[in-house]
C-alpha cells in the first residue's frame, strides 16, 4: 500500500537556526514527490516537485532532495515568515491524478 | 479572478440541510479534485474529475455528491451530513494526465483556500 509518513509531527526553530523535515514513502513505481506550504485557514502552497533520486530543487530558504525512499526539506536560517505546516505527497505512476499525503510538519520559527 | 477559488469560505449547516461548495479553477487546467482535510489526519482525496469525467471516487459516502459541469468549474452537493463530516474541504486543479504519461509529467496540483464546514 501507497504510503506517506513525516516527522517529526512538529518542530521549535529560533530565527536563523537550520534544520531538515522529512518524508519517508513506500510506493509501487514513483512518478513525482511533490512539497506543499499550508498557512493555517488556507490551501496548501506548491512548493516543490521531484522526480528521480538525487534531484534537487531550491526556493529561498528551502532545498528539497529526493532519494529511492525518502525525501528532506532542508531550512536554512529560517525566519518566522517560514513558520507553517509542510506537507508532503507522493503520485504513483499509473493513469490517475491521485496524490498520497503525509500528515504534515508543524514549524514554529521563533524571533 | 486568479488561480483556484471556493466559495463560500465557511458554512455552518445542520444535519437535514443541503447545501452546496462551489470551486472555479482560472489556470487552464482539465482536471479537478475534492479533498477532505481533518485536524490530525491526511489530506484525504474524496473525488477527481478529469477532462469533465469522473476518474475516481474513494468510497465517499453518498451523502456528498460532486458535480462538474465543464474544465474550470466544480460542485460538491452535500446532504444529510454528520457531525463527523465538518472539516476543510479543498478543491485542487491540475493538467490532466494521460494514461502512458511519462514521469516528468506535469502534474502539479494547485489548491484553493478550502470550505471550513462545520455540521452542528
């Protein structure tokens, strides 16, 4: 079975101290492992998407890697403008859209 | 407009009520999603529709009825609902996918601000 497992639940960072979130995920066959932003009270926010193991993608203050059986969002001196839940989700190959969620990374960046 | 929206934002209904979430997508997309989103829990995938034809539906409860109407619009019809069932609902658009599509696809899904209903 497709399935998505994040940790830590939740994380405490002061401003500017680094650290990683991650996504462990079995799945028959990967076409893309995708990283949202979720505000509370609103969607989720398009992050990142990967394909292969050893891609990476940068944003900002973020760099998403990927290998065969988890992916890492790295935060690098992080601001309380990054506070938010990550959400991470995988797509199998196959003909349909569908996506597998984690439960997300609550991160709490303090001044 | 930009990007995906929902309408109405909240919706407080009882449980003999039938109400309806309303989602419109202005990104060029032919595929569209319902998403449940509960405190603790996983984004879970209720319904998806692309190119106007419904390509899955993961045992929702019929009580929830979805209804696409053409590429850019999409309708969650809700009846007799259940305490239970308050939660975010979100509504999502992406590029359909074809069924040999490759790997790099692309498949980016794109979410509106969600429905927060609570069922007294």
């Amino acid at each position: 079975e497709d399935q998505v497992t994040q940790s830590p639940e939740a994380l405490r960072l002061q401003e500017g101290e680094s650290s990683s979130l991650n996504c462990s995920y079995t799945v028959s066959g990967l076409r893309g492992l995708f990283w949202y932003r979720q505000d509370p009270g609103k969607g989720p926010e398009f992050l990142f998407t990967l394909y292969s193991a050893g891609e990476e993608k940068e944003k900002e203050r973020l760099k998403a890697t990927l290998t065969k059986k988890e992916s890492f969002l790295h935060i690098t001196a992080p601001k309380p403008e990054d506070s938010a839940t990550y959400l991470c989700a995988v797509q199998a190959r196959g003909a349909t859209n569908k996506l597998i969620f984690g439960t997300g990374t609550l991160l709490a960046v303090q001044p | 407009e930009t990007g995906v929206t929902q309408t109405p934002r909240h919706l407080v209904m009882g449980m003999t009520n039938k109400k309806s979430l309303k989602c419109e997508q202005h990104l060029g997309h032919n595929a569209m999603y319902w998403y449940k989103q509960s405190a603790k829990k996983p984004l879970e995938l209720m319904f998806v529709y692309s190119l106007e034809e419904r390509v899955e539906n993961n045992s929702v409860p019929s009580r929830f009825s979805p209804e696409c109407p053409n590429s850019s619009h999409l309708f969650l019809h809700l009846h007799t609902l259940q305490p239970e069932d308050s939660a975010l609902y979100l509504c999502a658009s992406s590029h359909a996918l074809s069924p040999g599509g490759n790997s790099r696809s692309y498949n980016e899904q794109f979410f509106g601000p969600g429905t927060r209903l609570t069922v007294l």
